[in-house]
C-alpha cells in the first residue's frame, strides 16, 4: 500500500512516518507538509491511503479533502488532529466525512 502522510510539523510527521513504515502491507510512504504540496504528490503518485493533519496552516479541511478526493478517487482518506482548539472541530470533521471528502476521523484532545 502506498500511503501519502500530509503534516505540517515535522516533528510530528517523522513520528507518524516511522510509526506507519513499521505496519505492514504499506510499501511505500510519500511526505508532504502542507495541503498544495499533498495535492501536488497525489496528482502524479496515486496514493492507496491519505492521512492528513485536519489541523494544519493553509489548505486544510474540507477543501483540502475534496481536491485529494479529486485527484485520487480510489484513495481512503483518514484526517487526525492531536490538539482541537475550536469546541466543535470534531463535529465538524464528522459533516466533512459524512459529504464523502473524508474517510475517517481520528481526534484526540491533549489539555
């Protein structure tokens, strides 16, 4: 499985890398660090699986969702955060799934 990893800290995405190269069935990880560099890499690399920081600076959320739903129809896209600084994000997060730009949801809130 081919999977494309968009975070804007690096820390966080060396984390993320590492943690997903050790799964197995994925053979290849492709980074990205904001949302016009994701959809750059999914036009010409076809990803199996996305998983986006669905709290990042530029293009994010629902927007970012659709243009990678664009231009891998096929992929599943999983959007996480670990800090939700707005009250509603996670119900937010959930509409954005449920209109088909996004697969999953993953949230967890770190106080």
């Amino acid at each position: 499985m081919k999977v494309l990893l968009v975070e804007d800290d690096s820390s966080v995405r060396a984390l993320l890398s590492v943690t997903l190269g050790l799964e197995g069935g994925v053979d290849e990880i492709r980074e990205a660090d904001n949302g016009d560099d994701a959809v750059a890499v999914c036009a010409t690399w076809q990803p199996d699986a996305i998983v986006v920081d669905g709290h990042m600076r530029g293009v994010q959320g629902d927007e970012l969702g659709r243009a990678l739903r664009e231009c891998a129809p096929n992929a599943r896209i999983i959007s996480f955060t670990g800090v939700a600084s707005e009250p509603d994000w996670a119900t937010v997060q959930v509409v954005k799934a449920s209109d088909g730009a996004l697969d999953r949801v993953l949230s967890a809130v770190l106080t």
